[in-house]
C-alpha cells in the first residue's frame, strides 16, 4: 500500500519572479539573537536610545519597561537594542529569556550569558592591573596577561594575595574576589564558575577556594551583582547593561516570591546608583499590576514605553525593509504586493508584527509554487 498525500522535497524556491534572492519572511517569526532590522516604532526606538545613551553618556544608571501586547515586538526590541550594544569594549551585556523563580535566577541566567570566557577573561584583566603594579611585567590586556602566566614570566603566587585583597577591597566581599581570582586557576575554575553563577558547589569544594560562603539566595545574589558591577568599574568600563525578556513571568510566582523577586531588584537598582542600565519587556496588564501593588518597585524605574499596533504606514515600511534584505538593491517599493493586499494583512493580523511576518512568509510561497507575479488581495483572502 502507498500513499502519496505527503510531497516532501530539498528542492527550494525560486524566487526570482519577484526579483529576490529568498523569501525574507521568517517562517518561525521569533526574534533572532542579532536582528538585522529594526521595523519598531519611532517613539519606542527614542525611548531605548535615551536609556541607553544616559549610562553610555553620563555613566548614571537608568532603567526602561518596554511593554506590548505579544507578538508586537517586546523581544525583537530588546534583542536589537542589544546589538547595537554588545560589541562595545566600555560595557558589558547580559541577556536574560525570562525571570525564573527568583532574582537568584536572574542572576545566573546573566552570568550565563556572559559565559565562561568572558568572566575569565575579565579576571585575566584584573591581574593585569595588580602585575603592572607588583612585578616588573607591563600586560596591557586579558591576553597579555595570560601569556605572562602560561609562559612563567610571571607567577601567579606573586599576584594572587594582593589581587584577592585588592578586589576584596573594591567589592567588599572576599568570598566574590577569591571566586574570580580562581578562574584563572586550571584545576579550580570550574567550581568558581559554579559558584559565581549561583549553580552550588560542595563545601569541599568551596574550602579548597577559600570560600567560607553559599551564593544561594536573592541577597547574595543581589551582593555578587553588585560587586561584579563594581569590578568592571573599577577596570575602567562605563557600565553594565541588563536585558530581562518576558518579565510577565514573575505573574505566576507565589506573591512572597514575587515581592522577593521585586525587591531584590530594587535593592540592586539602589545599591547602583551608577553604571546599571535594566531595560524590562514586560506585558502591559502584568505591569499595570506591578505598578498598583508594589510601589517602591515601580518608582524606581520611573520609565515606561508601551508598543502599539502598526498602522498602514508602519506595515508598508516593514514589508520594504524586509523586501530589501533579499533583493540585489534596495528599493522602496512593496512589490510583489499591492497596497490592497497589505491593507488586508494589517486587518488579519490587526497591526501584531509577528503576524505580520508570518502572514507574508506564507503567502509569498504560495504565490511562488503558482508563478503568481502579483499578490493582490484577492490572492492573499485565497491564500489565507
């Protein structure tokens, strides 16, 4: 018995017909990680900028809560504002999905994004500063640094006491400063990654660092936050900047944990006065009741941006931006579509971009496979 109702192929479309190299239409419109594109609204990309260029400028800590119903952009907003940030040697960025269970997660999820090499790195780059102080070496970077210890130019025994009470000094928390000084250790740094991430490692383990502490609650959480924060400040950068996506999911905690959650977030926004930048996505109704029943939370945000819908105009240069990307220049026009069928596509989708994208990517490909060289409404009503 045979059934041919499946035609399953590795042959792709050509999109030629429409003067396009591809359909630039994702198929799974979810944000990537480095979006090329940035189809948002003017007064939300305003928003973003002034936060942003306020710590960049000033070095003075401001916070941000982009909100917006789903699908109208929260994620990609914050994930190209990311970008545009990210590659700066002057701050550091971190990415939180989602707030988990308690500022202790947000914590690591930070720490996560930052990775292994980038903490390390930045160990490496503190030493450095002890060694042109303690030794007759000049290391003018994290690699210069690690060359000199790998080759045993220099020794770690002659940095490590005074590293640990230097950065001891500049954190006030010795447990934190031998944690990051391990992570140039090749036989320790796994557990002072573990442990700088709030991930737990025994007490053994912890005994052979030194480390008398647990980071296992939002208070220490809030304290390693903070103290890293003071390191990169004291290395020279301007500030660190932190993305927390889908802060809606702090509905679903319990309320003691919530207000845990809520709170240990405002204590780190008070204990960092400068050199902090938290910029939240968070649903409108989620937010409207964070602000009606915690305060002291909302207050010191103090900004809020809220994603609308698109309009006509909007949507026309969405789709021209999005046209531009696979086409062999740039041109501002919307064909293969008609001005028709987009004002259908903003009625279906209501104004909700990832709608909108999805409902392009589709109809695109059918209009393809049936050598359609127009995609008119009345094609995009069949199609849909």
């Amino acid at each position: 018995m045979t059934n041919d109702s499946f035609t399953i192929t590795d042959q792709t479309r050509d999109y030629e017909l429409y003067d396009l190299n591809e359909n630039p239409f994702p198929y799974s419109p979810v944000p990537e990680d480095d979006p090329e594109l940035y189809c948002g609204q003017q007064h939300v990309a305003e928003a973003v900028s002034d936060t942003v260029s306020t710590l960049l400028g000033t070095g003075k800590s401001k916070h941000l809560v982009v909100t917006g119903k789903y699908g109208n952009g929260k994620s990609h907003t914050l994930k190209y504002a990311r970008s545009l940030v990210r590659d700066r040697d002057d701050v550091l960025v971190g990415y939180v999905a989602q707030p988990g269970e308690g500022f202790l997660d947000i914590y690591h999820e930070f720490m996560y994004d930052v990775g292994f090499d980038g903490v390390q790195e930045i160990a490496y780059e503190f030493l450095a500063t002890v060694a042109r102080t303690e030794t007759q070496a000049d290391p003018d970077d994290a690699e210069a640094m690690r060359e000199l210890i790998d080759s045993g130019e220099v020794l770690l025994s002659e940095l490590v006491p005074t590293a640990i009470q230097r950065l001891s000094d500049i954190t006030k928390f010795a447990d934190f400063a031998r944690a990051v000084v391990h992570m140039v250790y090749e036989d320790t740094n796994l557990y002072a990654w573990q442990w700088l991430t709030a991930e737990g490692i025994r007490y053994e383990q912890r005994k052979e660092m030194e480390i008398h502490t647990a980071l296992d609650d939002d208070t220490m959480g809030v304290r390693a936050f903070t103290s890293f924060k003071n390191l990169l400040r004291d290395l020279g950068y301007t500030g660190v900047f932190v993305f927390i996506d889908e802060f809606e999911a702090i509905a679903r905690l319990k309320n003691k944990t919530k207000q845990s959650t809520l709170n240990s977030i405002r204590h780190l926004m008070d204990q960092n006065g400068s050199g902090l930048s938290i910029l939240f996505a968070c649903a409108p109704e989620v937010w409207q009741d964070v602000m009606s029943e915690y305060h002291a939370f909302s207050e010191r945000i103090g900004n809020e941006v809220a994603l609308r819908p698109l309009t006509d105009e909007q949507i026309r240069e969405l789709i021209i931006s999005y046209l531009n990307t696979a086409r062999p220049r740039n041109r501002d026009s919307i064909e293969p579509f008609t001005e028709e069928s987009l004002t259908f596509v903003l009625q279906r989708s209501q104004g909700n971009i990832r709608q909108v994208l999805s409902l392009c990517s589709r109809v695109l490909d059918q209009a393809s496979s049936k050598d359609r060289t127009l995609i008119d409404e009345a094609f995009v009503q069949d199609a849909l």
